[in-house]
C-alpha cells in the first residue's frame, strides 16, 4: 500500500473557454481527513467528481487507492464510500431494507445495527424512506455510505440538517473511523466542523488552491497573530494585532486600569478561511477589470457562458 490515497498533480477541468479547475495539485495520506473548503463554484465539487470517477479531466494527473479513477472498475469503487449532497435514492423500502441491500454489495460490510445507531435513526428503522424528513434522509445518506466498511470515504456536506446534537454524534463517528484507519476527503461549509474533524485543508477558489497545510497551520503564521481590541475612556475603539496579546492588555492596564470591552481574538479557521477568500476575490476583480474589452463592455466571464453550456451540455 502506498502512503498516499489521493494524488493530484496539475488536475484541470475546462468547459469551453471557461476553466472550472485550474492546474491543482495535492495528495491526501492514508488514513488522514482532509478538508476541501470553497465557495460554491470555486472547483470543489467538479474536483470531488474526477477523484470519484464519475467525471473526466481535461489534462494532469490523478491516483485513486494508487487507480485512475477513469479506468477504476467494480472492485476499485467497492474501496469507496461516497456520501452526496443528496442521494435521490427511492422511497417504497423501509431503512433497513436499504441499507441491508446496500451492505450485500460489499465484501465486509458494518454491522446493520451499528450502522443505524451511529447515524441516529434507531426509532426510524422500520420507516419507508420516503417518509423521513429531510435531516433523517441526511443521515440514511451518510449510513449509505459507511456501511461498506470503505479504504477511503467522501463526505460532501455530510451534516447539513443535522441537529446539534445529530453532528456531535456524525463527529464521534467519525473519529471512530479515522481511528480503525479510514481515510476521509470531506467538503463543508461548516468551518468548525472541518476545525474538528479535519488534520490538513486546503482553499480551493477559482479553482486554484489558495492555502494548504495543517488545520492549525493553514494560513501561515501572519494570519494567526492574534488581535487586542478595547475601548479607550473618550469612547473610541482600538485594535492592535500583537503576537504577545498578554503584555499588551498589561500595558493598557498599567496606564489606565481596566480597559472597557477589552477583548481578545485568536484568529479561528473561519476567520482565516473568510481572509483567504477575500483576497482571492479582490485579486480576481482587478484581473478581470483589467480584462474588459471597452468596445463591448463585455468581459471574458461574460462572452464565455455560451461555450460554457455547450461544453457542459455535450459531456453530460
């Protein structure tokens, strides 16, 4: 077995004129979760859907549990547990009946009841799909997905509609699969799930990478400086980013006491993650600003849309 579950080197989709995914590259290690955070339409789920076989790249490179998805066969995506962001799957059977016909499909599949206790639905077992709410049919997909005992799991949005609680108890699950070696590529909007559940990440936007590395890391060094913030005795506020918050509130204190709305901020993945893609916005407005033909007032984003579709029309 190799070290690595995922390779990615130079990976670029285009539709027409417009590229969707933009010379990535990245590798995920055995048995580690990984994050892919973005925007929606920043490349992710394009990306997501080469890695999973189900969409072909335009050129680089790409190794799956060491296959190219494009070549992978039925032994190769039994390997897989994928997790969508919506399943579509039939409503006339109960869910156990689903799960118990989707664990047949593989070699060594979790326990039916382990599978259904883990995602929460004990009391909804006996229940046709098409009878659960939306947040349950959430959690039968997660279940779908486990319940082949996968090398390597996808989960794209994994927890939307969970309740609170639902998503501490997909977390405890997920952490029981790391821990039994599962490698994991997660997508979410949720930044403190990916703070959670995550080792490294990466910022996909516009479809480049923007920032990877570890969750703790992610950003580098300057992004994490932590800011001091208060408010000074005329009623104006003050901020003062420092590596060493502690001497500066010691300061304030030695000067005038304790300062009103003292606060201060360590800069958490979110705020990093919504740093990153603001400065990958603004760099990209001044790119296509300087762009924009002034005889047509049309930009490439604009006069791209019809190649777009017609591309997109003629894969599919």
């Amino acid at each position: 077995m190799t070290e690595n579950v995922i390779e990615v080197r130079d990976l670029r989709k285009t539709y027409g004129s417009f590229t969707a995914v933009d010379s990535i590259s990245f590798e995920i290690r055995r048995g580690e979760t990984f994050a892919l955070l973005g925007p929606n339409g920043a490349g992710k789920s394009t990306t997501i859907e080469i890695l999973e076989g189900y969409r072909h790249r335009t050129s680089g490179d790409v190794r799956v549990l060491g296959i190219d998805p494009q070549h992978g066969g039925l032994d190769w995506r039994a390997r897989l547990g994928i997790v969508l962001q919506s399943s579509g799957e039939a409503g006339n059977v109960t869910v156990r009946e689903l799960l118990t016909e989707f664990a047949g499909y593989y070699p060594c599949p979790r326990d039916i009841d382990e599978v259904i206790a883990s995602v929460g639905l004990e009391e909804k077992q006996r229940i046709r799909v098409g009878k659960l709410s939306g947040g349950q049919q959430r959690r039968l997909d997660v279940a779908l997905g486990i319940v082949g005992r996968p090398e390597l799991l996808f989960l794209d949005e994994p927890t939307t509609g969970f309740d609170p609680e639902a998503r501490r108890r997909f977390w405890e699950l997920i952490n029981t699969l790391k821990a039994e070696g599962t490698s994991i590529l997660l997508t979410t909007h949720y930044l403190d799930e990916a703070a959670q559940l995550g080792d490294r990440a990466a910022v996909i936007a516009g479809g480049q990478i923007a920032a990877i590395g570890r969750i703790d890391e992610i950003g580098g060094p300057d992004a994490r400086i932590p800011l001091v913030r208060w408010t000074h005795s005329d009623g104006t506020a003050h901020e003062q980013r420092t590596d060493e918050p502690g001497a500066v509130v010691a300061d304030l204190y030695r000067h005038g006491g304790e300062p009103r709305g003292l606060e201060v901020v360590r800069p958490s993945l979110e705020d990093i993650y919504l740093g990153l893609i603001r400065e990958r916005s603004e760099a990209d407005a001044v790119h296509d600003s300087s762009r924009t033909d002034p005889a047509t007032s049309a930009t490439p984003e604009n006069t791209r849309s019809a190649d777009t579709v017609t591309a997109i029309s003629e894969e599919l």
